[in-house]
C-alpha cells in the first residue's frame, strides 16, 4: 500500500505539469498506470526516443561522455523522451530522497538542452540495494522535474506503447542468495504474489494495447550474450507472455553492453542499453551468429524512432558514431 500511496503521489505531479509534459494519466484495467503522450503534430506521427542504462556514476566510466552525445543526437532526432533501463545510481542505489548522488549522477550529467525532456525509469538490482521507495518519490521530482520512476506503467503514445516492468524481484538469487548486499524489498513481499500479478497486469494490459507497435522495457536480460547471460526465470515467465502478445520490441540493461539479438520463431527483437558508464571488455559468451545481430563491449547508447509504419533502431557508441541499425515495418523486415 505504501508504494501505491508513493506512486499516486508522483503521478499527481504529472497531472499538475500535463499541459508543459504533453502527459496524462488515465485509468487502465489493469494495475499498470498508464501514461498518454501526444505527439507533437509537426512530427507527422512519428515519436523518438533516446534510452540508456546502468549510468548512475556521477559522470566516471565515460558517463559524462555517453551524456554529451546523448544530447547531440537528441538534438538532431528532437527526441520525445527519454527511457532508462535501470541500476540508476551504483552502487547502492539512493540512502534516501536527499541523497546527494541524485544530482550528482542526473542532474549534473544529463545537462544537454535536448536531454531536458521526461525521463522515464525502471528499477535495476543495484537501486533495490538501496532506499527504493527514494526513488519513486516526488521530492525527486521537484529537484529535477524530469524524473519519473514507477515500478509498472505504460506510455500510450498512440503509434507505440512502452509498457514498463519490474524485473528484479524475478531473481531468485537476490532472496536465496544476496551475499553481502542488503535489498530494499518493500512493497515487493510476498513475492510471489506480486510476480503473479505482475505478470498477470502485464497480460491484460497487452492484450488492451491497440497500438501499432509494442515495446516492453525491464532491467535484466530475456536472452544476452553478455556478463550475466540470460535470466532464466525471465525466460520461463516473463518471455511467454511477450511471444503470446505479439510484444516487437524487449528493451533492458543490466548487461554492461549494447547487443542486439533476434528471435528466430517469431518477430520478438531483444535490445540491451546497459553501456551508460562502467562497461565490461571483452566479456561476451558464445552465441548463434544467426541471432546475434550485434554486440558492443563498450559505452553508448540506443535511439528508436517509430511510425505506423516503421521502427528504426540505432546503436550510439561514446563518439557518436552509429555502429548498428536496423529497421523493421509490419508485414516484413529489413536491414
């Protein structure tokens, strides 16, 4: 109940800011908020979107350069919004709502004219080691008016709808076996029972979507040649419902890497966005050829631009050249 109150609360600041945001909630079915983001109408229907992951290092590890590109392509895309695909601040998460590494890993990073747009945000592990509750307060929202973060919500920007999930409590690992690390699992517990309703929201509210495309953001890897490899209780839980959904797009972090990896019995495409700052080198394991489309082992960033029509995907490394695109429309794709 608490973290329902919290999330009410944040919401009803971007109720009070709609006309300057472009958002407005509106009730959905299902206990996944959602969000409506009118496009601009000079755009012709089209929305961009910038997304970056596990960054939260005020600005070490090449943060601040992914940050300085970052706002240069914004600028050339007039992106929408951006998205974060979690582990905000490292390496701990938040000690709380006046935890100086908020500004000091967002605030005084993301300082491009560009990146002056709404970010939405998932939880990673590392942000459950902290406050988790911090993050999803509105006291955040009024130091920097851009911060949004909620454990379940969905963007309905009319071509394409972002459903975003909460993907750490899937971890067994973090319950049975947590190390030395302490997770802040209020409003998670029982957590079986959230994870069926989780995922059970998740289903009804897919399958209410009318949009043209469907994009589903998590922290942790469905499927990745990366660090951590796949998430097996993603892959036997989560992945299902996606393929049953005719889901286009899985969108995570987690994975110090950006990787594109495709599915080769349907349209499903797997994005991974974790190169916002400290990166692994060389950390990659063996994987079909045929399916991995693209892997860096470096910084960097993704774009996605979608039309009723077409998504275009690119891959950003930290000079902002483009090291991987691709393209798919409905009915076929091509590179």
């Amino acid at each position: 109940m608490a973290s329902r109150n919290c999330k009410n609360n944040i919401l009803s600041i971007f109720q009070f800011s709609v006309t300057l945001l472009a958002l407005c909630l509106v009730h959905s079915g299902a206990d996944f908020d959602r969000l409506e983001y009118a496009l601009k109408s000079d755009h012709h229907q089209s929305l961009s979107v910038l997304v970056v992951g596990d960054w939260g290092r005020k600005g070490l590890f090449n943060q601040s350069q992914v940050a300085a590109q970052m706002g240069i392509v914004g600028e050339k895309m007039d992106i929408d919004f951006i998205i974060s695909t979690g582990d905000n601040f490292y390496d701990d998460g938040l000690t709380g709502e006046d935890d100086p590494a908020f500004e000091e890993s967002f605030s005084k990073v993301y300082t491009a004219p560009s990146l002056q747009k709404q970010w939405f945000s998932v939880l990673g592990n590392h942000d459950y080691r902290g406050d988790t509750l911090a993050q999803f307060s509105s006291l955040l929202t009024k130091k920097d008016k851009r911060w949004l973060c909620l454990r379940t919500h969905v963007i309905d920007a009319e071509v394409v709808d972002f459903f975003f999930i909460d993907t750490a409590p899937f971890q067994t690992k973090y319950f049975t076996d947590p190390e030395d690390h302490k997770y802040d699992w209020r409003g998670v517990l029982p957590r079986e029972k959230y994870l069926k309703n989780q995922l059970k929201d998740l289903d009804n509210v897919l399958k209410e979507s009318k949009a043209k495309w469907k994009v589903v953001v998590g922290h942790h890897t469905i499927q990745s040649a990366g660090h951590h490899g796949n998430t097996q209780e993603l892959v036997d839980r989560l992945l299902p419902v996606l393929l049953e959904n005719n889901v286009d797009l899985y969108v995570n972090g987690h994975d110090h890497c950006l990787e594109h990896i495709s599915n080769p019995d349907s349209p499903l495409q797997f994005l991974t966005s974790g190169g916002g700052s400290k990166a692994w080198k060389g950390d990659i394991h063996e994987w079909d050829a045929k399916t991995l489309k693209f892997y860096h082992d470096g910084q960097g960033f993704m774009s996605m631009q979608f039309t009723k029509a077409e998504v275009e995907i690119k891959f950003y490394d930290i000079f902002g050249n483009v090291m991987h695109k691709w393209s798919a429309s409905k009915g076929h794709d091509f590179m």
